[in-house]
C-alpha cells in the first residue's frame, strides 16, 4: 500500500500548488464561482486520469493551464450553455472581488490572446514554453502576445500603435 499512499500524498502536494492557479484560469473563462468551481474539480479529475508524470512545477503547471482552459472552451462551447439566459442567474451569482482591474480587461479578451496573456504576464512563462504548451508556433504566440497588447491599449482608452 505505500505506493497508493504516496500518489495520493503526491497530488495533494500538487492540487495545494496549483488550485488557485488553476481556478484564475478557469475563472477567467467561466466568469462564476459554481462553474469555476466545477470545471477545478474536472481540471484535477482530468489529472488524476491520466497519471502524466512532470518534469518540473513550471511543466506540471503550464499543463493544468492548458488542461483547465481546454475543459472550460469545451463546456462553453456545449449546447445547453447557449441556451441559457444569463439575465435569470444575475440575482443569484456570488462573484469573488477582483481588485485587478486590468486583471478585468485581460478577461475579455479572446480566448487565444488570454491564454498567452496570462501564461506570459502572470505565470512568467517565455514565448517557446507557451508555443509548446499551446501546441502552436512560437511565432503565433508572438503574434497574440502583440495583437492582446494593442486590443488592451484601445480597451483602456489609448491608442493602439
């Protein structure tokens, strides 16, 4: 039995690392604390399933950016979700305070400048590490990364150059 014990103890080691990584990421996408919340149980579900092994916490972590982002566009993407209307769930949704206010404009972005936004200015990631983890070429993250900046500059009211 150690063997059971020691990968339950080793990925309690990483869900305490990587949660609130993961529920920025997962929030960003779904804007609310109970589909946040499912779509962080599904991120470490997902994990959990595939018993992938890291190389180290920047690997472990750029994974489960990929993996939550992934689950999220895919629930977004469901049928049922489109046919929701969000005016009837305004009254009853608790959302956490964000006090970063360009925090709050990064999430409006399209998805695929957020993805890089995110990794490269909150995760410290480079362009390579993000190209690799996205599965996409170094130079489209360059592109994203620039294309964000200046869609973020006419967003906060100046001009874009």
């Amino acid at each position: 039995m150690p063997s059971l014990r020691s990968e339950r103890e080793q990925f309690i080691e990483v869900y305490s690392r990587q949660v609130d990584t993961v529920y920025r990421v997962c929030y960003s996408f779904m804007k609310n604390k109970s589909d946040t919340e499912d779509l962080v149980q599904e991120t470490f579900l997902k994990l959990l399933s595939t018993k992938k092994k890291f190389e180290n916490e920047r690997h472990e972590r750029a994974w489960l950016i990929v993996a939550a982002s992934n689950l999220c566009k895919d629930s977004l993407k469901k049928w049922w979700r489109k046919t929701e209307n969000i005016d009837d769930f305004l009254d009853i949704a608790e959302e956490p305070k964000q006090e970063d206010s360009i925090l709050d404009i990064i999430l409006q972005l399209p998805d695929d400048y957020k993805d890089a936004v995110y990794m490269y200015y909150y995760e410290g990631y480079t362009t390579v590490e993000i190209a690799r983890h996205l599965n996409c070429p170094e130079a489209t993250v360059r592109s994203r990364l620039m294309r964000a900046k200046k869609k973020l500059q006419v967003m906060m009211g100046g001009a874009a150059r």
